[in-house]
C-alpha cells in the first residue's frame, strides 16, 4: 500500500516510546502499520521477573505520590490537560498507525482523556476530603471516613481505544494517590507510551506509572498477582478469567466488557437523525466500539423507509486508508480479527442470513478493510445473532409492538448499551428505562452517555462488574479507613453499675439516637 506514514512517527521517536518497556529476555513483538503491514518497530516483551520489578518500582514511587498534598498531585494533571490537547495530532497519529482507525475517530479518542482529567480535576477534591461523621455516642464520639489509595492498580487495556483506556482509567487511580503498571494490547501499545511520556513531561514522578508488554495468558497472571486492584478493559471470555484470579487473590476489580447492543426506533423518531446515527452506531470506529450498534430493531410500519436510506447512505461512505480526516471508515485492526468479522458474516449467510450490503473483505485498500455491512434474517441460531461481532456489521428486525422490541433487545447476556430514538423523548425514555443495558442512549448512539463523565458508565449482565466515570470511577482506586474516636469511656455498664439498669438505660439510649439528627 502506497499510504504516506504520518511525519511524527519517525524511527527515533518509536524506540524512544518503547524504551520504557522492561525485558531482561531481549524478545520482542512485531508492531505494524496497520494500513500496510509493515512493522513499525520491535516491542519489548516483558517476563514474569520484569513484571515484578515494575511493581517494585510503582511501590516505592507511590509511597512519596500519596505523602504528597492532593493539590500538589491535581497540578500535575492541570499540566498535562493542556499538553494533552496541545499534541492531539502526535497521538493521533500514533493511534492511526497501529489501531488503523480512520482520523476522526482517532481524534476523537485523544478527547477522552481530556475531559477525564477536567471532570476529576473538579470534583477529586470533594471525593478525597475525610468526611467525619457522628459516632455511636452522641457527642462524645466521631468515626471519620478517610480515602486511603489502594496501592499499585494493575491495568489492562484492549486496543480497540488504547490511549482512552491505558490512559482515561489511570487518572482517577494516579489522582487518589495510587501507582500503575499498564499492560496495552501488544498492537496498540504505542498511543499510551505516550500518554505516559506526557504526564512525565506535566510532573508525574518518574516510575510511578510503569508499563509491561506481552501476550495477556504470560503477563496477566503476574500482573494480577502483584496488583492491589485490578482494571480490565476487553472481551467477557477474558475478563471472566481476571476476575476468577482477582477473587482468589481478594482484590477488587472493575471489567469493563463486551457487549451486542441494541437500538430500538419508535415509530415517531426523526428518521434524518436515525440514519446518521445508525451509520456511526454501525460502523463507527469500524464498528470496533465495545458500546456499537449491533441489532437494529425497527417498527415493522417504517421499516422499509429505514432500510432504503440506510442502505444509501451506507453505501455511500468512503472507506480508506488515509492518515488525513478523508476516510468516513478505516480499517479492522488486523487481518486475524477481519477474519473473525468475515466468519461470523459467512456463518450468518450459510444459515440463512441476507446480505444487504457489503459482506466482503476489501484487500485492495489494506490487509485488514472490511465492507460496512447490514444483514438481514440473522437469528440466534447464527453465531453473529448472540455473539459480539465487533466489526461493521449489523443486523435489521422489523418488530409489531413495543413490548417486542424490548423484549428482544433483552433477549441476550449483554447489558452494555442500548440506543432508543423517538420524538417523544418521556416515551422514548421510558422504553429506555425496560431495556437491561448499563448504559441508555436516547436520540444518540453511545457518545452521551459515555462523555457524560459526572455518571457512572459501566455493563450489566455479562458485560461487566463496576464502572468508570463518577464518583465510583475514582472510589473505587481507594479503600475506605473508618477512624473512629472516643472521647470518653462510656460505653459498657460503669463499675459497680446494676446491670438490670445498665441494660434499661441503654436501651432507652438507642429509642432516642433514632430520634436524633444525629447520623
Ligand atoms: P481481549 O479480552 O482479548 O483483550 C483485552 C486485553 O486483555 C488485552 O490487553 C489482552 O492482551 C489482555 N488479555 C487477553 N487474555 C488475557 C489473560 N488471560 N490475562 C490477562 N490479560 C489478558 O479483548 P480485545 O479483543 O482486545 O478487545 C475487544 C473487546 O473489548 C470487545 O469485547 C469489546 O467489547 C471490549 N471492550 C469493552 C469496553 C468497555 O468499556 N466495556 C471498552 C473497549 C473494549
């Protein structure tokens, strides 16, 4: 492929980035250019040995991060919120050439972190503050409820959006006083080296966010080992196996999963908006968004409207490798996962499917392009009807009630997100209210509810345990320290007290501490 690499990704600048991965082994992992197949540069591949050093370091960095004033700590992201926005277009770049993503969804991830540091800039303050609180003895006691980091937070990140997810779910974690060792996914390892090179550059002490690489089976049990608390972002079959290992251990985990979304239109939806946000839920990102549309649920009455133009504007998108915002849809991240795509497609038409359009694999753009597709007559016998596709394909339903719709939108394991579009936004959002999803987008695909930083965003059912965002995005980094104080030995029966009256004073006690404001 004759697609001219961005000009910031120079060799120097690539063994720059890698450096920072420790591997006494000397083995290192192919990165490639995903437009081209061209490798971009040997990553590192960290041992069990490595893995425990980076933890060592982490420790010893974080014991001096947490002494420190918190205000001391949030300079340091006021800092690298500006540096941050100031080299979007170098980490744009970075995350183009190995996610193959086109530009205006690789813009858009180096967003993310962003508006993370810019919400918990504001309100870490409060969730950090110990908040004191009465205590059993009215007046004479106090329990105070104290944030106290976790220690070392083990982070696993998948590489549909490496830098929001290397980077994003670390800030909370650094802010209240923790350390990080990062595994990135192998091929998309390079946008959060640079995340970290930045928050170095804004203050970040050096050693206090460590990062190993390497096949998640050989460093996640080492890494899950050696963490205090573990962040994982990728499939359920994976995070399934983090968070059987996280239990053994007794640490708390947040898994952030897959999902098999769905959007339901009401019959009295702007259809001008449902297209232009099926087409983004469909096929943004290459449809490689854990909260993408992947069931379209449409009122039986509209439903032949709705294919003709989303059928039309589908076909008229333009895919491409480009590293300018030319392309509306770029590549899958590697030829191994277009071969997923395409299998689970294959599978669907050899059962009955209809292919609507799109459908194949497109080799003269790069090794990894594959069509925007829109299937019909996909049923659960198919494994593309109860599986995440993770790729641009999705599949139409005609439905004859509401109730219907629901019910089939909940007919799945996953409770991701789901997307309802009506006119009638109190209808629309009572229908939302039905569907099993830990996130609800109405009148939009996925983008409200996940920059609306202030609200927790996590999966139910099978797609996950916890949430980022909110205040729990940040709590959840700190184990709570209940320091109770008693100002005067009171409690108990005094010396010498009759018990029988001991035991009737207390009990009138407790009759009017439920009557008190006292808490
Ligand atoms: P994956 O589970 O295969 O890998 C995710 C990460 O886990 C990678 O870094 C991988 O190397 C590592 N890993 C794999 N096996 C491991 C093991 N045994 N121990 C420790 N680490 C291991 O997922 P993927 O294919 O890279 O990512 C796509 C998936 O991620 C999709 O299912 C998508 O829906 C999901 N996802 C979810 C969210 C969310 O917020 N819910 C966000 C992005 C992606």
């Amino acid at each position: 492929m004759s697609v001219q690499r961005p000009a910031s990704v120079t060799d120097a600048f690539l063994q720059e980035l890698v450096s920072r991965v420790p591997s006494t082994s000397g083995g290192t992992w192919k990165l490639t250019e995903v437009y081209t197949g061209e490798v971009l540069v040997e990553l590192p591949q960290s041992t069990p040995a490595d893995i425990g050093h980076a933890f060592a370091a982490a420790r010893t960095a974080q014991v001096e991060w947490a002494a420190r004033p918190l205000a001391d700590r949030l300079a340091v992201f006021k800092r690298a919120h500006a540096l941050f926005i100031d080299n979007a277009q170098t980490t744009t770049d970075l995350i183009q050439v190995e996610s193959g993503k086109n530009r205006r969804m690789a813009i858009e991830e180096t967003c993310d972190p962003v508006m993370v540091m810019s919400h918990y800039l504001k309100r870490a303050p409060r969730l950090l503050a110990p908040v004191k609180r009465g205590g059993p003895v009215p007046f004479l006691s106090t329990s105070t409820e104290i944030r106290q980091p976790k220690g070392v937070v083990g982070i696993i990140a998948p590489w549909n959006f490496p830098f929001a997810t290397g980077i994003s779910d670390s800030i909370s974690a650094l802010m209240a006083g923790n350390g990080i060792v990062l595994k990135p996914d192998n091929k998309t390892a390079l946008s959060p080296l640079y995340g970290i090179s930045m928050l170095e550059e804004a203050g970040l002490p050096k050693g206090l966010f460590q990062v190993v690489c390497g096949e998640g089976p050989d460093v996640g049990p080492t890494l899950i080992d050696n963490a205090n608390y573990v962040m994982f972002t990728g499939s359920t079959a994976t995070g399934r196996v983090i968070g059987e290992r996280a239990g053994r251990n007794l640490i708390g985990c947040c898994l952030e999963l897959g999902g098999k979304n769905p959007m339901i239109v009401l019959e009295d939806a702007n259809f001008d908006e449902v297209v232009q946000g099926a087409l983004f839920g469909a096929f943004g990102n290459t449809g490689q968004i854990c909260m993408h549309i992947e069931r379209m649920y449409l009122p039986r009455s509209r439903y032949e409207e709705f294919k003709t133009r989303f059928v039309a504007a589908t076909e008229a998108l333009n895919l491409g490798a480009s590293y300018d915002f030319g392309p509306d849809v770029g590549s899958l991240v590697s030829p191994e996962h277009k071969e997923r795509v395409q299998s689970h497609v294959e599978d669907a038409v050899a059962k009955g499917a209809t292919v609507v359009t799109g459908g194949k694999a497109r080799p003269d753009l790069g090794p990894a392009f594959f069509e925007p597709t829109i299937l019909e007559g996909v049923t659960k016998e198919m494994i593309s009807g109860t599986l995440e596709t993770f790729g641009p394909v999705v599949a139409l339903y005609a439905y004859d009630t509401v109730d219907e719709a629901v019910a089939l939108a909940n007919d799945t394991d996953y409770g991701l997100n789901a997307s309802v579009w009506g006119g009638d936004v109190k209808n629309a959002c009572l229908v939302g209210r039905r569907i099993e999803s830990g996130n609800v987008n109405v009148n939009d695909i996925l983008a409200t509810a996940f920059a609306s930083k202030g609200t927790p965003s996590g999966g139910v059912k099978q797609s996950g345990v916890g949430a980022r965002h909110g205040d729990q995005g940040l709590l959840k980094y700190t184990d709570v320290q209940n320091l109770a104080v008693l100002k005067k030995q009171v409690m108990g029966a005094r010396p010498g007290q009759d018990y029988d009256a001991y035991v009737k004073s207390m009990l009138s006690g407790l009759k009017m501490m439920r009557k008190t404001r006292i808490r």
